[in-house]
C-alpha cells in the first residue's frame, strides 16, 4: 500500500490544447514506470506546492500514459499548464475499470458528456480494435458548443467509419453547426437499440448520467448493462482516507466506474 502512496516522476513530453479549456498531456516516466492501466482507471496527478488531482486515462500506449486535463480550479490550471519537458509526481493506477468486453457478441453504446470523453476514449479504442466482435458501436458524445469537442480528430475519423454510427450533440450550436441540439438524452429515442442487446457506458455530469441511464432502462435497456463513472472528489485513491465514501462505496476502490444497479441510489446523495 504504501508504494501506491509514493508518486512516480513522469515528463510531459507532449501537450495538445483540446479546446478553450482542457488540454491532453502525454506523460513519459522519467525512471520507474506505473502498472497498466484499464479503461476507466485513474491515477492521481500532482504538483509539489500544489495539490493532486484524479484524473482519467484518455490514452496509454507502453510506459506512455495519456491525461485530458480541463482548467477549472488551482490543481487542474498547472497542470493545464504545463509546458513540455515539465515534470510530475504520478500515483495508481487506481479503481475499477469499464467492462467492454462485458458486450462481446452485441451492441456497444457509449454516452459522454463535456470531459466525459476522456475516460470513455479508451472504451472505444478497445472496441475498434477488435471490432468483429460487436455488433453496432454507437457513440453519443455532447459538448457546450461545437468548438468544445475533446479528441476533434478523432471523432471525424470515427464518424467516417460505416461502422461506428457517431452523434454529436451541443447545447448551444454555432455557425455551421448543422448537427442535433439538445441533451445527449434526446438521440437515444431515435436510435432504435434493442434494450436487451445493449451495453452502455456512460460518463458526464451526475444529472446527465442519471438522465441517460433512466431513459436507458425505459427503452428495456438492463440496469446490470449500464455502467456509469461517479467522478466524486478523491484523495488517497487507496481506500484508506475515507474521503470519497459514499454509502458502503469507498469510490477510489469501488469505483469510479460503478454499475447502474448500485450508482442509481448513491447518485442522488448530494456532495458535499
Ligand atoms: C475518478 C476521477 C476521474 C477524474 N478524471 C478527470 C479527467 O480526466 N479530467 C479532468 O479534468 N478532471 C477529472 N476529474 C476531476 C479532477 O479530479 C478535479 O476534481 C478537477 O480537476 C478540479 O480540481 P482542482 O483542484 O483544479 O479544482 P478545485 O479547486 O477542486 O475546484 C474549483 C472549482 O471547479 C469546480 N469543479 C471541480 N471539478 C469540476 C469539473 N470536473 N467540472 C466543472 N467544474 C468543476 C469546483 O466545484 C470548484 O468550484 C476526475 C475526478 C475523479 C474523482
């Protein structure tokens, strides 16, 4: 336990601004290298003098581990920040992961919401790669405003692909904009899927993962087929500090992704 409490020095050795507010660092170790990871794990970030903060996997390859980062307070402004050659302390990996595989032999849905993407990125990586073994991927992605996008790239390259069906939602359009405009809830209906045919994985704000896993179970979707990642503020990541328990939950081990048969409960407990 007490290894997974020392972070590892790693170097940005590149850093892409995604949008107006989140950039993808890719991080190499600069000595000793952390465990693999599996989609939907997270590894704590920090800066000495600073703080750490869990952040998702959006990518690994190798030693290299891949971190989409948006600016929203103290922590996540220096590490949005950094510039490449910079060095920080990496701790994990840490919590348990999205299940694809659980969708072997039927239909892949994937739901994210803003930054929601980053630790879903990985979902549909593993899929594509192995893609004979599903039947339709379909991935419903939602942004503020079409510049919002995480990862433009590669959703374009996605939406080539004829068997990837791509939807692009925004809450507010822009110019150009010729896509839907709504919640990421709204295209579900249109989607035809077939409940019992169908794995979800979901990751956003809290009442949006609620309001996709509700309209999910209204259209026969299985509660036990939907996995949502409850992104509730961490500290140890080891299970020990207590800080992000919730119910029976302790959410840096039990989570963050959690089935919707228990998250369902636990999500409407405020936090604090
Ligand atoms: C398992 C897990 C995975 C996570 N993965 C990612 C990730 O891949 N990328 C990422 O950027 N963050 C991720 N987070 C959130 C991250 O851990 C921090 O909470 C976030 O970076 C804010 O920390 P801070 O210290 O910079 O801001 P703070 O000083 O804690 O917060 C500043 C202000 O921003 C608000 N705020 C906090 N988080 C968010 C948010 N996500 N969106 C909007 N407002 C917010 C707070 O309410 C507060 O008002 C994850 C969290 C968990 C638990």
């Amino acid at each position: 336990m007490i290894e997974q409490m020392l972070p590892l020095p790693y170097r940005v050795i590149e850093s892409v601004v995604e949008n107006s507010d989140s950039v993808t660092l890719t991080l190499l170790p600069a000595g000793e290298a952390l465990e693999s990871f599996a989609p939907g794990q997270f590894a704590m970030v920090g800066l000495p003098g600073i703080g750490e903060v869990a952040i998702s996997i959006s990518g690994a390859a190798g030693k290299y581990l891949r971190h989409t980062v948006r600016d929203v307070g103290a922590v996540s402004h220096a590490l949005a920040h950094l510039p490449v050659g910079a060095q920080l302390g990496v701790r994990g990996p840490f919590g348990t992961a999205w299940n694809p595989h659980s969708a072997v032999g039927a239909d892949v849905l994937v739901v994210a919401g803003g930054v929601g993407l980053a630790p879903l990125r990985p979902v549909v990586t593993t899929v594509l790669g192995e893609r004979a073994q599903y039947r339709r991927v379909i991935v419903v992605a939602g942004a503020r405003t079409p510049p919002e996008y995480l990862f433009q790239t590669e959703l374009d390259r996605w939406a080539q692909r004829i068997d990837v069906e791509l939807i692009r939602t925004v809450d507010r359009p822009a110019p150009g904009w010729d896509g839907p405009v709504g919640l990421v809830t709204e295209p579900l209906a249109s989607l035809a899927l077939i409940g019992p045919c169908t794995f979800a994985f979901v990751c956003g704000p809290e009442p949006m993962m609620t309001a996709t896993a509700d309209t999910l179970t209204a259209v026969g979707v299985p509660a036990e087929q939907i996995e949502v990642s409850m992104e509730r503020d961490m500290k140890c990541g080891v299970g020990v500090c207590g800080h992000c328990q919730l119910g029976p939950l302790l959410l840096c081990r039990d989570g963050a992704v959690v089935g919707w048969p228990v998250a369902r409960g636990l999500l409407a407990i405020p936090e604090l």
